[in-house]
C-alpha cells in the first residue's frame, strides 16, 4: 500500500534560492568557517551568488593588504609582519611568506581567494568548480576543508547552479487519497540520478519506508490550446 509519494517539481518551477535561506552557510551557524563563497561569472566578471556582502568585505580587505604588501612596506610599514598585524592576520614566518607571494597574484582569482582564506582563519581552504546545464553556465566556490569534504562542496556547486531537481512528498490516506504535502527536499546530481537512487536517498533522509512510497518523476509535458470565437 502506498502511504507517501514523492513528486518532482517540474524544472521550471523549482526555487533552488530557497536551500541558501537562513544561516546554515555563513557565521551565524556558530562557526565562521561554516561560511562559503560560489560565485558565478556573468557578464565578464565573477558575481558572489551567496554571503555577497561578507564576500565583498573579505575582497575589499585583500585588496588593500595586497596594495600595502607590494607598495607600502619600507613607506608606511617597515615589514609583512606589520601589515598582518594592521589587518589582525594572524602572524607566523609561514603564513607571512604566503601573504607575500599570493600578493603578487591576481585577487580576483578563487585559487587565491582560498590562500587568503587559509592565512586568515587557519584553516585549508579551498575551491570546487562545476558547470550548470546551459554552455557558459559555470560556478566557482570557496569553502572551508575542514568543514566541507570535497563531495559536499560538489553537491553545493551543484545547488547554485541548479543540477538536479526539487521534490515534495505527499501523504497518501488509506483510500488512496492525497492528503497533505511538504516542498523543498532537493537532490542534486552529484547525489543520486537514477530514479531508484532518488528514490532510496529521499526515503532514507525522510524516514520513509520505500515499500511504501511511491516516486513520480517528470516524463513530458503537453500543452492544450482552446480558441473561443467572436462573431459579427
């Protein structure tokens, strides 16, 4: 007996903003390393898609310690030690070497972003990239290793760029009437795609009993067009 289904929703109505919502992925989660940085090229530059104003904050601040790193030390500053010190880095000879090197390179860049990001908190961080189904469709995220592994920073990829599909699961009464439902359960492709895995996945995250759940998934659309005439 069927006592749930899952129901994709189709494609052009799946609201993928909705799973970014609240504080999951930003400090407020309690941890700031919990924050990430996707960004999306659009129009010949990268645009921040999550967190943008922390991002801009972060990008705004290596700016000005890569200016005073190349163009300040032995003016306003006698040494990187200074400069790390003026930003609250935290200082040692290692990360002190780093902060010179990247400093040279280009900060717009994910891969340096990350290194800024490693000499800031501490911590590795690092950058997964992925393509969305349209050509030129393409995100980049900076992310903590330490508190995504390389598979959950995938599947976050996969979310900005809206690679997979969204479900809702209905409750099935005894008649085999639908009775109440509950949207916003998302699977993304690096997750699962075959139906039976979609499927097994939702069932096993939800507590629900796969012998008794049921998966519709999109096979095709049609579209009924009715003229009304007037006459003269």
């Amino acid at each position: 007996m069927i006592k749930h289904i899952i129901r994709q929703v189709p494609d052009e109505h799946a609201d993928w903003r909705f799973y970014f919502d609240g504080d999951c992925f930003n400090e407020n989660s309690g941890d700031y390393n919990n924050t990430i940085f996707p960004r999306t090229w659009d129009h010949h530059r990268w645009w921040a898609c999550v967190n943008e104003d922390e991002f801009k904050t972060i990008h705004n601040e290596m700016v000005d310690v890569f200016y005073d790193v190349n163009e300040n030390i032995g003016y306003g500053y006698k040494n990187v030690k200074e400069v790390m010190h003026d930003y609250k880095l935290p200082y040692n000879p290692k990360s002190a070497h780093e902060l010179k090197v990247i400093a040279e390179l280009d900060y717009d860049d994910s891969e340096v972003i990350a290194r800024y990001m490693t000499i800031k908190t501490g911590k590795k961080w690092d950058v997964a990239g992925g393509n969305g189904y349209c050509q030129g469709d393409f995100c980049e995220m900076v992310y903590c290793t330490e508190n995504y592994d390389e598979k959950a920073a995938k599947v976050l990829v996969d979310m900005v760029l809206g690679c997979g599909h969204e479900y809702g699961i209905i409750e099935v009464d005894e008649d085999g009437n639908e009775g109440e439902s509950c949207w916003g359960f998302f699977v993304t492709d690096t997750e699962a795609w075959r139906d039976e895995d979609i499927k097994a996945l939702i069932c096993d995250r939800e507590g629900l009993n796969p012998e008794e759940t049921q998966l519709e998934m999109v096979d095709g659309s049609t579209t009924h067009v009715t003229y009304s005439y007037r006459t003269a």
